[in-house]
C-alpha cells in the first residue's frame, strides 16, 4: 500500500467503516480493526478481477456473521489504482441498505 494511499469506503455512516482514510494506518486502523469489532465471521469471496491498465476492479460477494447473530451476504465492487507495484487508491462499493440491515 502507497504512504499516501487514499482508501475510500462508503459515506453512510451507520456502517462502522465509513468514510475516506489517507494513509495505511489510517486503513488498518479505522477499516480492517473495526470488523472484528462488528463481526464474528467476515469473507470476501471475489467472482470477477477485470485489470485496466493500472487499475483492477474487482466484484464479489461479502459474506458474514454479526456479533449479534445476524447475517451479510451482500455483492461489493472494489476499484484498486496501482503506483509503482502499490495500491494507491480504493473506492468500495457495497449496498449498503443490506450492510445497515445486518448491523441493526
């Protein structure tokens, strides 16, 4: 991950990881730290990889399990921008109505 990575998760904020994140321990702190917090089980299960010169995007599924017992089986696309071999730039995209369902 780039220095000055900027990591791009969605802007609703009911859903933990909200927000954009500059650095890779903004990242790791604020996104990857926070799902353990929220779920007990948490899978990406990635189904296309398209590369576009220095970007891939990739589309899946999230599959997981809340704290509290509930349920994410929700589609995400991920668009990752490459630098020198390094993730320069993320832009997450979930539907996030299923996302607050589950963590309601």
């Amino acid at each position: 991950m780039a220095p000055d990575v900027e990591w791009i998760e969605t802007e609703a904020e009911s859903i933990p990881t909200h927000g954009t994140f500059a650095s890779p321990q903004e990242v790791l702190e604020s996104v990857f730290a926070k799902v353990p917090e929220y779920f007990e089980q948490f899978e990406l299960h990635p189904e296309l990889w398209l590369e576009a010169g220095d970007d891939v995007i990739v589309t899946g599924r999230v599959v997981a399990r809340t704290r509290t017992g509930r349920k994410l089986d929700a589609p995400y696309a991920h668009v990752f921008s490459f630098r020198d071999g390094k993730v320069c730039r993320n832009d997450n995209f979930h539907d996030t109505a299923l996302w607050i369902a589950a963590l309601s």
